[in-house]
C-alpha cells in the first residue's frame, strides 16, 4: 500500500511539473509573440535601418579606385540584398559577372555565376539555375566551395517542393541526399554548414531526436549577431514538426521570425509557418495578421517563388474575413 501511494505521488508530482513546464513555456511563448506584433508594426524601422547600410556601401562603391575592390563592395551589396529585394540582387549578380569577366579573373567569374544562379533559383527559375551552375569551372577552390554544393542543394529542394510526380520527387531527393553528404564531407567540422547538413542528413533517416540534440547544442553556443542564426531556428522548428512536437516548432519559429523581422529579411519561411501553427490553434486574428504581413513582404522583395505556397494561406484568409462578417 505504501508502494502505491508513493508511486501515486510520484505521477501526481510528475504531473504537475510537466504541466507547470509547458505552462511556463507557453507564457514565454506569449510574451515572445507580443513582442514579435510590436516588431511588426516597426518594421519600417528595421527597414530603414537596411537601407542606410545598403547607402553606406554604395557610396563606397562611387569611392571605389579599382575594379577588384569594386567586386569585392558589390559582393556586401549582393548578400543584403539576396534576401531583401530578388530584382536588384540580381542586377548586383550580373554587375559582378560582367567585373569579374573584365577582370579575367576566372575565380571571380566562378562567384559571378553563383551568385546568378542562386537569384535565379530564388526566381522560381531552378532550370535555369542549373544550367548557370554549369558554367561555373571545377577548380580545386571551387570543389571546396560550400556555396557552390549549397546551391545545387537548395536548387533540388527547390524542384522536390514542386515536383508534381512521384519520379521526379525521387530524384530531386536523392540529389538532395548527395549533395548533403558532399556539404559535410568539405565543411570544417563544427561550422555551421557542417551541423546544419549533418542534422539534415539525420533527419533524412528518422533521427529527429539526434539531429535536434546536435543542433541545440550549437545554437545554444552561438552568439546573437551569428548571421545562421535564424537558419538554425528555422531548422530547429522543422525537426520538430518532424517529431510532431508543434509547441517547441511553434517556440523556435516565433525565434526565427523576430530574428528575420529584425535584419529587415523580405524572403523567409517563418513567419508563414507560424501563421499556419497558429491558425491551427485557433488564433486567426495573429495568424492572418502574420499572413498579411508576410504576403507584403513577398511582393516587396519581388520573391514571386513564394507565392507557390499561398494555397496554404487562404483558409486563413478566409476564416479572418468570415470572423470580420460575423
């Protein structure tokens, strides 16, 4: 009898702990998505904030004495803009190309061409970002080139989420596969290129539990202003949703979406994932707030490819409008 009351008070005790942690974390969790609303009607702040950066270095561009240096300054324009505005990234990509080509400098070309390829991809045009990526020379810099191999790996996960056969989703996933084990095969181990593909590649397999584990530990190591920051976040979330775990999916892409909220990011998945996770839980109002804040950041940054998920968003659309009705 003693036996089964102390096991009683065990569950009892258990019980209410487990409670008392998802409670806590829910309470984190509101707080975090109140502040993620306020940083939304800022945005124009963080906005505003890019934009100086991006006239910074463009006045450093006027400056510039030698092509070289105006490569290497178009570079830095190049990865602001990637993710900001698609158009003008591309428009800095082929300036860099056409330098590069002036040049005669075959490895700056190389970057030229990626940096092509992968606007091209963000374009929703992956054939033809393919086809750019094979200009590009098999030197040995570029054999150990990991946005070279992260380009064709993002190209096929691109053509798996549209693949509308069966066939053409294996391949894209077995492509998606190699180049994974290519991607860990030259990263440095513990770079973030090297944790993100190896958590990746468990994932692949079912292993949700290692591959979180793995990435956690270095997330938890990484500092604020780590630029993979909101990828990690981004990555975490999907392992969970892959585990079926929504509230620690829920938890790091309300993370992710600050984090993207606050570099003025206009091409990003996660706060649309999170519109979708909480109008699953019922919160229309945020959920289609998120959505519309979301779809203007789609059409500002000119990143037509997302538009391909917006099937997803319009019950979402359509509960707000029926709510307003109502």
């Amino acid at each position: 009898m003693f036996r089964y009351s102390v096991f009683i008070l065990f569950c009892i005790c258990f019980c209410a702990c487990s409670c008392s942690g998802l409670s806590a974390a829910d309470k984190t969790d509101d707080a975090l998505l109140l502040k993620l609303d306020k940083m939304i009607e800022q945005r124009e702040v963080y906005r505003q904030k890019v934009e100086k950066e991006i006239a910074d270095f463009r006045r450093m561009l006027d400056y510039a004495e030698d092509d070289k240096l105006r490569f290497d300054i178009l570079g830095n324009l190049f990865t602001k803009y990637r993710s900001y505005r698609i158009d003008t990234a591309m428009i800095i990509a082929k300036e860099r190309l056409q330098l590069a080509e002036k040049l005669k400098d075959e490895e700056l070309v190389n970057q030229g061409v990626m940096n092509v390829a992968d606007v091209m991809n963000k374009m929703g045009k992956h054939e033809n970002a393919l086809i750019m990526l094979g200009r590009v020379k098999r030197t040995e810099s570029v054999k150990k080139d990991t946005y070279f191999y992260y380009l064709y790996h993002t190209i096929y996960l691109s053509c798996y989420n549209e693949a509308i056969d069966d066939a053409g989703k294996r391949l894209a996933w077995q492509k998606i596969r190699a180049y994974k084990d290519t991607l860990i095969a030259i990263s440095e181990p513990q770079s973030s290129s090297y944790i993100t593909n190896k958590c990746g590649r468990l994932s692949m397999s079912g292993q949700w539990d290692e591959a979180i584990r793995l990435l956690e530990d270095y997330y938890n190591q990484s500092t604020e202003d780590n630029p993979d920051r909101a990828r990690m976040e981004y990555l975490l979330a999907e392992l969970y949703l892959g585990k079926q775990d929504t509230l620690r999916a829920r938890h790091y892409l309300i993370l992710s979406s600050l984090t993207d909220i606050a570099n003025a990011k206009k091409v990003y998945m996660s706060l649309q994932r999170l519109a979708i996770l909480l109008f699953q839980e019922g919160d229309i109002a945020r959920a289609y707030n998120y959505i519309s804040c979301s779809l203007e950041d789609v059409n500002f940054g000119k990143a037509r490819y997302r538009f391909v998920d917006i099937a997803e968003y319009l019950p979402i659309i359509q509960a707000a409008n029926d709510a307003r009705i109502s």
